[in-house]
C-alpha cells in the first residue's frame, strides 16, 4: 500500500513535467491514471515556445529533466514507433543522453576502490574534467604509466540505486498499461521495461561492455575499414572501464572529413558494410550508432565507441528479414508477406492476400522515391506499425535493429546527402543474398536438417529397442497383435534410416559438386 501510494506521488510529478511540455499524450495514449494525469495538467505552465515544436520534441525536453532512468528510457521508447508512431520514435532517438558532470575527485576515488590501489599506479595523467557524461557514466582521458593514451569511463556514483527504483515504478505503469485491453497486451509494455532491465542491468556493469567490444572486434579482425579499440583488461572493472583512445573526426562532421583528404562516399560505403556484416553475417551488432559513437581515423576507416547497447539476431531472425527484404526489394510482396507467416510473426489463421496487399501498401510509396531518399528503417517501422492489424506480435530485436538502421541512415544523410548507403553496400548484399538465401544455401539447410534427424535417430531406436526388450522380459504388457506391429515398425525405422542416409549422402554430393 506505502508503495503504491509512493508510486502515485511520483506519477503525479511526472505528469506535471509532461504537462509543462504538452507531452501528457505519453500517458494518455497508454491510459494510465487518467484522472492523476488530467490534475497534473491543471497545474503545469507551458514554457514560451514549446507549441511550436513537434510533439516527439517536446517529449524528449520533458523526459531529459526527470533524470537518467527517464533518459534511458526514452532511448528504449525510440525503439518502439508501434507504441508512439514513426515521427515521435524519430524525434526520441535524437534525445540527448548528457547530463551535468560529477567531480573527477569522486571519479578518482571509484576507480582508486575499484582496484584497491592509489589511481597513480594505474595511470600516469589522468584529466579531471570530463570530455562526455551521460546518464550512467562520463569518460575522461588518460595516460598509462607505459605512455599508451587511453579513455577510462566511470559509472556515476549511486546510479544502480537511482535505476532500481524508477525500475519499480516503470513496472507498476507496465502493469496497469497492460491492463487497459488487447491492444495494449499485445504491445507487450511489461516486456518493454523488462528490456530496459535488461540493458541497463548489462550496462552498469562496464566488463560487459568490455566483452562486447571485444567480440565486435573479433568478428572484424580482417577488415581494417572498421575498428573497435582496444579494451585494456588489467584497467577494467565493474566500474571502470580503460580502452585506446580514439583519435578522429566525428562521422556526420562533412567538411572536416574532406578537408582531411577522405571521400565522404568512401566513408559511407564503409559504414554501410559494418552495419550489414555486423546485422546479416555475426548477429550481433551496434545498437547505438549516433554520430558521437562513430569517427573516421587519419586512414578514412570507421572506429566505434560505446558499446553499452548491442544487438542480436538469430539464424531464423535473420533469414525471415533477408526473404522479407528480398521481396520487397524485387516487388514480390507475397514473399515479402509469406516470409511473415513461415517465421510464425503473423497468426497462420490471417490472410496472407491481405498482408501482401498491406505489404505493396507500405514499399511502393518508399520504394517510389528518388534511389537516395529510399530508407530501409522507414519501410521496417512501417511495416511493424501497419502489421498490428494482423496481430504479429512485437519482436523487440527487430525493433533495435530498424532504430540503429535509421539513425545510420540519417548519419549517411548527412555525410553524403545524394547517395544511399545500402546502393553503396549492394554488392556485399547480394553475395550474402547468394550464398545463405540461394538455392545453393537451401540444399545446405535441408543437407543440415536431414544430418540432424540421422543424428537423433539411433536414440529413437534404442529407446525402441528397450521397450521391446521389456516387452518381451514381460516388465511391460500390451496385446501380442501390437508386439508385433512395433517388431514390423522396428524394421522400417531402419530402413528409413538407411534411406536417410543416402539422402544425405546425395544432397552433401550435389551441394559438392555445385561448388566445383
């Protein structure tokens, strides 16, 4: 009771901010204590000006002054444009995650805790302001007693508290959002916040993002036109997190680029690839690709930074995107609407005519644009948006994926306003197109499949073979007429065993000599 009356309290507070900001529509489009949010807008005065910004803009002003939680998840909320729409989803993902600086004192005193020793014999130079804070760290720069120039980014004091609990109040919202009807249910808001438990509960502790840094780089290990720094292990805690310096120019910055010697269409091309092999070959990708987190290096290759937010995406996840994306690409918009059915995203009891029909609806008024307006993350958003009257359910990787695609996008825009990046990264789509969606890679699927039932079926025998042998020992009893039809099932399995095999046999044959 104590904290339910607590968490209205605070609801009211939130309001009040919204209010000032004419964002209430937060609250009202979820249908959350309607009566709490109409008396919080009684009493807000608006600031001069605000009634001539977007209603996405507004929301973000309002949510940067209630605090980091909010921050956090207003971030998550630009991942969601079924929830709020394209435009306001596009506004939040320009929301500014900084907030004032803490003192390098106390930033000196975490990491001297961190590692139970004076921060002098970690590094030599250490610089007390910061050059970035957010809302769960800020980064100052070093240098180790070896020489070496490095970042060292410190959680802010008393942050995982602060999380635990808005997290609480964010649940109790969740709850009663969910509870207003189906539409909110299928929305899944409880998974929301639970989402953002998740990322932030991984960002707060920074060996986490050390890990993902260093996986990234891993999987790039062979391209030099993208890098990830170095992570320095012997610095890095829970904490504290040490990693190479970086040293370029911030990607959207367009004339310094040029001015360095490099071609802006070159950059692109580059970055374009990243996000592609990051996405379609690894599944695993940078999920907050902002210009502060993107910079070009005296060789014009692509160095990331900040690696608190990652994405991933199974096998299944990304052979559905890569039918669904083949379709529309080629105006085959029943294969673009079957690849929905076949990875079970929209009810089987739908009409797949109608979602090919929703689905020409959606690409021809993007895919009629000019080759350098057409944008990959708006036909997504879209599609998720439009799909809720086929009841597919929210598939929040995918939504991580169509943000960092548009915010990519919009950097692309900026670096090179007359060229698409995915025209630049053709080539790479088509050879992966190839290779894993051909019929090459189809006979590969069925070759692994029938591999695998071989796999299992000497375990299906054997559990048939005891259950003869207790039959026959007399510790299991059925009718003789049904002893012997098992007998006879016994022999087939092995010949459908035998079977299997050549099947195997002569599809791994072809697979090899298609190779040739």
């Amino acid at each position: 009771m104590i904290r339910a009356v607590r968490h209205v309290v605070r609801l009211f507070g939130i309001a009040h901010r919204l209010g000032q900001y004419d964002a209430l529509f937060l609250l009202e489009r979820f249908g959350i204590a309607p009566t709490v949010t109409a008396a919080a807008g009684l009493f807000a005065r608006r600031p001069r000006g605000i009634a001539a910004l977007r209603p996405g803009q507004r929301l973000a002003l309002a949510i940067q002054g209630l605090g980091p939680s909010f921050i956090k998840f207003g971030q998550i909320l630009s991942t969601r444009s079924d929830l709020l729409g394209e435009e306001i989803a596009t506004d939040l993902a320009e929301l500014q995650d900084s907030l004032p600086p803490f003192s390098g004192a106390e930033a000196r005193a975490i990491i001297a805790r961190e590692f139970g020793r004076p921060l002098e014999t970690l590094f030599a130079q250490f610089d007390e302001v910061p050059v970035a804070a957010a809302s769960i760290a800020q980064v100052h720069m070093a240098v180790t007693a070896d020489g070496r120039e490095v970042a060292v980014k410190v959680l802010r004091p008393g942050i995982e508290e602060a999380f635990t609990r808005d997290l609480g109040l964010f649940f109790w919202l969740a709850t009663i959002a969910e509870g207003t009807g189906p539409r909110m249910r299928r929305l899944r808001p409880i998974e929301v916040v639970q989402t953002m438990a998740d990322t932030v509960a991984m960002e707060m502790d920074l060996r986490f993002e050390a890990a993902a840094a260093s996986e990234l780089a891993e999987n790039f290990k062979d391209d030099p036109t993208f890098r990830v720094p170095k992570i320095d292990w012997t610095r890095t805690s829970k904490r504290v997190l040490t990693l190479e310096r970086v040293i370029g120019i911030p990607i959207d910055e367009r004339e310094r680029i040029v001015a360095a010697g490099h071609d802006p269409r070159d950059v692109l091309a580059k970055a374009g690839a990243a996000l592609f092999h990051q996405a379609f070959r690894d599944g695993f990708f940078h999920a907050d690709l902002h210009p502060g987190n993107l910079f070009v290096d005296a060789q014009g290759n692509v160095v990331a930074v900040d690696f608190g937010i990652m994405g991933r995406l199974d096998k299944h996840t990304r052979n559905y995107l890569a039918d669904m994306l083949l379709g529309f690409m080629t105006g085959d918009y029943r294969a673009a609407a079957e690849a929905h059915f076949k990875a079970g995203y929209v009810p089987a009891h739908k009409s797949v005519t109608a979602f090919t029909q929703a689905c020409r609806s959606i690409a021809e008024p993007i895919l009629g644009l000019p080759l350098h307006e057409i944008s990959v993350a708006r036909l997504l958003g879209q599609l998720f948006h439009v799909a809720e009257t086929f009841e597919m359910e929210t598939q929040p990787q995918l939504l991580l994926l169509q943000k960092s695609m548009l915010i990519a996008e919009g950097v692309g825009r900026k670096l090179e306003p007359s060229v698409n990046m995915w025209e630049l990264a053709r080539p790479l789509i088509e050879t992966w197109m190839r290779e894993n969606r051909g019929p090459q890679a189809r006979l590969r699927e069925v070759a692994t499949e029938t591999l695998g039932t071989l796999e299992r079926l000497p375990t299906v025998l054997a559990d048939l073979q005891t259950t003869l042998g207790m039959l026959s020992s007399g510790g299991l009893q059925l009718h003789p007429n049904t002893v012997r039809a098992l007998t006879e099932a016994s022999g087939r399995d092995n010949k459908a065993y035998l079977w299997a095999l050549w099947v195997a046999v002569a599809l791994i044959a072809l697979i090899a000599f298609t190779q040739v």
